[in-house]
C-alpha cells in the first residue's frame, strides 16, 4: 500500500511539473525582458511588468487549458482505476 502511495505521489509530482512548466517558463521569459525594458528606459511601474505577464500567462491557459483538463482527468482516472486494483 505505501509503495502505491510513494510510486502515484511521484507521479502526481511529475505532473505538476510538466502542467505548470511552460506557463511558468513563459512568465519567467517575459519577466526577464520587461525587466531589460524597465531598466533601459528607467520606467519603474509595477504596472508595466504585471499586465503583460497576466496577459501571455492567461493566453497560455486559455490556450493550453483544454489540454492541461484532459492530462489531469487521464491521471485522476489512471488512480482511481489503479486503487480499485488494490487488494
């Protein structure tokens, strides 16, 4: 029973990895390059650097969402199916 615990948490794991990796990965590209802008023009807002990063990071999600839906239902599945299959 522990070894399903430790093998589906390592799983579950890995999957918020690979779901959160490239929204992450764009906001951080993002944030490096407003962060270049703001400092070459000396323009500090914070609103200058949060409305871009929501923006790509909502399209992202909107775009990708169905997606991401379908791998976590796929997982959810996958471990009720395999905690069925435990004696």
């Amino acid at each position: 029973m522990s070894d399903f615990v430790f093998v589906w948490f390592r799983n579950a794991v890995m999957q918020v990895i690979l779901l959160v990796g490239p929204v992450l990965i764009v906001a951080l590209v993002l944030g490096i390059i407003i962060s270049l802008i703001q400092v070459l023009t000396q323009i500090h807002d914070p609103s200058v650097a949060f409305v871009p990063k929501f923006l790509a990071v909502m399209t992202i999600i909107l775009l990708f969402g169905g997606v991401i839906l379908n791998t976590l239902v796929r997982f959810l599945v996958s471990i009720v199916s395999a905690w069925s299959q435990i004696p």
